[in-house]
C-alpha cells in the first residue's frame, strides 16, 4: 500500500512557552497549512483553548484542532515549561 500525503494535507503545529496571562499562565499554540495557494493560519490559547486568531479553518476544523490541544494539553505544557527552561539557562 503507497499512501502519499499533499502538502496541503500538512498542518504544521508550534507554541510558545509559558506566558503571563490575565489569569494565570498561558501557551500560544499555532496551527498553519498550505492550501490551494494560501496560507491557513489558526492560534489557540491553552489552557482555554480559545481560538484568538483564524484564517483558512472552518468551524469543524477549528473544533477538531481545539479537541487535539484538549487530548494533548499534557505533552504540551510539559514542552512549553522545557522551552522556558532551557531559555532561563541560555542567558
């Protein structure tokens, strides 16, 4: 079996670290893909998982994106409190 994927199949994911947030600690997860000539850009606030910035994710891929960071939260924050890690020992 060949399966091949598009480059517009890929959605690339990256997020910050720990930010101050009005009520606490926050990420910044972004999601981007490559579509049809576009560029499809979607950011996601943890742990709220609110969508503060979309364009090119409908509805149902914005829902199916937010329940990936729910199942995922986890792994996330573990990686984002690494980020500031090495960060704070690198200056």
């Amino acid at each position: 079996m060949d399966i091949r994927i598009n480059d517009s199949d890929k959605i690339t994911m990256t997020h910050t670290g720990l930010l101050p947030g009005k009520s606490g600690k926050v990420i910044h997860v972004c999601f981007e893909r490559k579509a049809g000539g576009r560029d499809d850009y979607a950011e996601i606030i943890l742990p709220s998982r609110n969508v503060v910035n979309a364009k090119g994710f409908d509805e149902g891929e914005l829902a199916q994106l937010q329940l990936y960071l729910k199942e995922q939260e986890e792994s996330i924050v573990k990686n984002a409190k690494q980020i500031n890690h090495d960060l704070i020992y690198k200056l």
